[in-house]
C-alpha cells in the first residue's frame, strides 16, 4: 500500500474537525447529534490508521467499542430529543437552553 | 501516482465534502443523506488500512442502523427544515466557531507538524537468536605413536628414528564445547555463550537489532576457532546461527558460521516446513518421503533412472543456501538421499506437526576417527565410505493459526480473550440504553390513567351484556372452600 498512514491521520483530523464546527454551529438538536457521530467517525478512522502502523489489532477492538457506544447514545438521545419534542414542541437548541420542565 | 493514492485522494475529498455537504445544507434529510455517504467513504477508507470487518460493520451499524434512525426521527417530528431564525441574531458565532475549528485542527495537526509528518517507524519484535554447534575439532592422539621399546632402538636405530613418521598421529574429530560471544549493536556488554555443547541448539533468546560481530572460542582453553563473523539481525527475524565444519589447530582450519534464517511465514493449516542445511558432507542431497514401503522407489525411463518417492526439498548443497520445504502433516519415513539415490540418513516414524517450522542440520558425527588417507589441506571434508552421517531436526518455530490482520476472526479471538470484560460491560450498556429509550419514551403519566380507566367503564357494561344473553345474573362468586366441613 502506497498511501501513507499519515494521510488517513490528516483526514481523521479534518473530519473530525469538520464535526467540531458542526456541533458549534448548527442549531438543529438532530443536526449537532449528526456532527458527534461525524467527530467519532473521524476517531475511528484515526485508530484504525494507528492499528495499522502499529500492527496491533487492539485500535480494531477499541473501533468496535466505539461503535457499540455510539448505537447506545445515538439511541438514547434521539429518545431525548423525541421527548423534548414532545414537550416544547421544538428541538432548536437555542429554544432548549433553560432547562425548566 | 499509483491507484491506491488516487483513489485516496479522491474518497478522501468526497468525504469532506460531504462532511461539509452535510455542515451547510439548510434540510436535515439532506445532511443526512450527505452523512450516511461520508460513513460509505470512510468504510472505503478501513478498507484501506485492512480492516474488512471495521469496513463492513461501520456500513451495516452506521450507515444502515444508526442513521435509518436519525431519518426516522426527522421524519417523525417533521425537523426536515431547520428554521434558523437565531443565526441571523448570533451571526458572529459563526466566525467565532470557525476560529475554534481552525484553532483545533492546528491543534491536532501540532504532534504531525512537529514530526515532519512522519509516524515513528515500528521498532517490530527484537530478532530471536540462537546458536548451534555442529563442529568438531580434529585431535592429534600422541599417545598412539609412542616411542619404540629401547631393544629394537638399539637393534635398528634407523627404523627407530622413522617410526613416528611412519605411523603418524591418529586424527579423532572431537566434538568440544564452545564459546560464543557476540559484540556490537546497542549491547553495552558483549553477550557471552558458554558451553555450548556438541549437536545442541541453545533457546532462542532476544537481542536487539543492529549489527554484530561474533567471536568464536574453544571453551577449555579460549582459543580462537572461527574468523570475527559479521552478523546483521533484523527486526521481527528468528535466526539458527549454525558453527560448523572442521576445525585443526595445526593445519590453521577454522570452523564457519552461518545464519540459516527461519521463515517467519505462515505455514499451510496442515503443513509443516523445514529449514534444510547442509552443514557436512560435500554431495549435494535431496530430502524425500520413502512412502510406506520405506525403501527408495526408483523407475527407468529412457535410460535415466528416475525417483518415484515425493521429494520434500532438493539441492542442498554443502554450505549452501539453507533450502525450505513443505510437508503435509503426518508420521513419515522421511531420508535424506544423494545424487546418487543412496540414503545417508534417515528419520524413520517422524512426526510431521502441522504449523511448525523445524530446522534439519546435517552434521557429523560426535567422535569418529579421521580415515588414514585423509587430506587435512583440502577444502572438502573428507569421509569414509559408509560413514554414518547425523541429522539433527532442531525444535523449531511453532506457528499459532493465527488470523490475518483485521479478518472477523482475529478481531472476534481478541474480543472474547483479551477483551471479554468490556465485552460484557458493553453488553451492559446497550441493554441500559434498551431500557433507557423505552423509560424516555413512555408516555406521559395522566395518559395511561386515562386509558386504564376507559378499560374499567368498557369491562362493566360487558358483564351486564353477558347477564342479558344468558337470561340469568352472573355470579362473580366463588364456592367457599371448607363449608361444608363446618356444618
């Protein structure tokens, strides 16, 4: 394989940057969920471009972790998220800062 | 550029992209739709870093799973357009965020920056050495050409004065223990072997890489059997260092080394390999399998007689190339043979053991006399007809059947070994999440009363519905246990 594995590091990097500015930025409750999964997608991607420079499978076990978290909360919170709609009849965060019931 | 960094560089920006597709686009099904591409190019991206079950569970969990759920649940409270009226009032927050992104990514490209954008090199395993003695010293017996009896001295001082000469010195090969000692590399002190004995191997043991000499000594008395050998071992090797030859004081021969080098390869699920080395007689010899009849099988065609035995490995030449050869695992009689299809030695009932690598030295036998004729000049070892050579199978490497590198299996043995209690705290935490997602979304209290209490006004009129149709009233009694023994 030619392309160095410095490469996907600096692609994990972008991506996950990328997610960053999403969660700052985007208004939408679902739309900064979306970011998060982007800046764990952009980790993952990191771990796997260290795995493979170490040769340690380790990184591919820490991937399936982060996966297997990332189910969890994506489940949960769009479970929030479908309850604060509920509520306020809005999931625009900036409507959600007071946290009154 | 090759494909792969083409390639590359196309999904790579087809990522961004689409991680920026999905930043800037005004409808949530859209930034989805951009997101579950952008989980597509990186699950093209595991591909290429050799993680084919990452790839697939990162399209089947991500892109399938997780994000049919974000669709759903846009779809569900209709949050398809982001009614962003607090940009227009925060728009600065804009320019501040893309700061902070720009801040973080210099941030995390600091540590790549720094490092000239080189990943420190893998140091790799330290290389396994260890060390055989397959030589022998030839000895110069004294005591066999004594003096003769003073009469026949005086009888006849001539033949007196041309016995010794006549009856020279009996040369016995003398298998000694050595010592080795190996310097260089990063050792700060030499590594030193001593008393290593006649046909053993000593363990593999670990030395760093790097560059060594190794100084060969005659135990007892510390004299130099062997010219400095330069010895370069690599990361991630297993090397026999193999001493062999003649070695003669007087007649200046000096033993020679040789690394024969394991094959650190995976061996076939049913096979075992051998590491042939030819460390003694001059023929040049194959490595067969006798088959049942544990004979050599030999047919003439064309005039040229030709072996029928399978051949395991062939042309090992006298300090030649170590040659490598497959076997299927099994009990064979196996037999080295030369060129001229005469067995020198054989391994009757030996036990070939699936993903094992043996080393095969042929070297010669402990003590056994030099024959009278033979030459101490000559660069050949000479032998007598019928010597009897030996063969030594060296404990080898033993290969675990271990997966290849990110295959389902490799990542399936790590997670259920090493990693079994996150598995299960894992486990733990989905079922939480189950039971979370079903609390969360219950609904409200003051619903469920009132549905509870619609069931209780419906079961009523049916009783009394029941009691119509039956003509009768219906008793909710039950008959009393025990009343009829009171009375």
């Amino acid at each position: 394989m030619n392309v160095p594995v410095e490469a996907f590091v600096i692609l994990s990097m972008v991506l996950f940057t990328l997610g960053a500015m999403g969660v700052m930025l985007r208004k939408n409750a679902i739309l900064v969920f979306m970011s998060v999964e982007l800046m764990l997608n952009a980790a993952n991607l990191a771990l796997v471009a260290f795995a493979k420079q170490w040769n340690d499978i380790g990184g591919h076990t820490f991937v399936f972790f982060v996966m297997t978290v990332a189910a969890a909360e994506v489940a949960i919170g769009l479970a929030l998220i479908v309850a604060i709609f509920r509520h306020k009849q809005s999931i625009n965060i900036d409507d959600l800062h007071q946290m009154e019931g | 550029m090759g494909v792969d960094v083409l390639l590359f560089l196309v999904v790579g920006a087809l990522a961004v992209g689409c991680a920026i597709g999905m930043l800037i686009s005004d409808n949530a099904v859209h930034s989805a739709l951009f997101l579950i591409a952008n989980f597509g190019c990186v699950a093209f991206m595991y591909l290429m870093l050799d993680a084919p079950f990452i790839a697939m569970v990162q399209i089947a969990v991500y892109a399938g799973a997780i994000m049919v759920l974000f669709l759903f649940v846009i779809m569900l409270l209709g949050a398809e357009q982001s009614h962003d009226t607090t940009t227009v009032t925060f728009r600065w927050l804009t320019g501040a965020a893309t700061i902070l992104g720009a801040s973080l990514l210099f941030a995390l490209g600091l540590p790549l920056v720094i490092g000239g954008f080189q990943l420190p090199e893998t140091a790799g395993r330290a290389p396994l050495l260890r060390v055989v003695n397959a030589g022998v010293s030839l000895v110069r017996t004294q005591e066999i050409a004594p003096a003769e009896p003073a009469a026949a001295a005086t009888a006849d001082p001539a033949a007196t004065a041309e016995a010794p000469a006549a009856a020279p010195a009996e040369v016995v090969r003398f298998s000694g223990e050595v010592q080795v000692t190996l310097t260089g590399g990063s050792l700060s002190e030499p590594l030193v072997l001593n008393n290593v004995p006649f046909g053993e191997a000593t363990d593999f043991f670990d030395v760093p890489a790097g560059d060594y000499t190794v100084q060969l000594l005659r135990q007892e008395d510390g004299q130099i059997m062997a010219a400095p050998y330069p010895l370069t071992l690599a990361a991630d090797s297993v090397t026999t260092l193999t001493l062999f030859g003649e070695y003669d004081f007087e007649a200046r021969k000096l033993l020679k080394l040789v690394p024969v080098a394991n094959s650190l390869a995976q061996v076939g699920n049913d096979e075992g390999r051998f590491i042939l080395f030819n460390a003694y007689t001059p023929q040049t010899l194959s490595f067969i399998d006798l088959g049942p009849d544990q004979a050599i099988n030999t047919t003439t065609r064309d005039g040229a007689t030709v072996l029928l035995d399978t051949v395991i490995a062939a042309d090992i030449a006298f300090e030649g190339a170590p040659v490598t050869g497959t076997y299927r695992e099994g009990t064979y009689s196996l037999a080295l043979i030369n060129s001229d299809l005469e067995i020198i030695h054989r391994l009757d009932n030996y036990t070939i053991t699936a993903d094992t690598e043996k080393t095969l030295l042929l070297m010669p036998d402990g003590e056994q006399p030099v024959p009278a004729d033979a030459d101490p000049d000559s660069g050949g070892i000479q032998f007598p007809a019928g010597f009897t050579f030996r063969s030594t199978v060296l404990p080898g490497l033993v290969f675990d059947t271990e997966p290849s590198f990110g295959s389902p299996l490799g990542i399936g043995r790590i997670l259920f070994t090493v990693y079994l209690l996150p598995v299960n705290l894992v486990g733990l935490l989905l079922l939480v999440a189950l039971v979370g997602v079903i609390v969360i979304s219950r609904p409200s209290g003051e619903k469920q009363e009132r549905r509870a209490n619609i069931r209780r006004r419906v079961s009523r009129p049916l009783v009394n519905v029941i009691a119509q149709q039956t003509g009768g009233e219906v008793t909710t009694e039950t008959p009393k246990l025990g009343s009829g023994d009171g009375s």
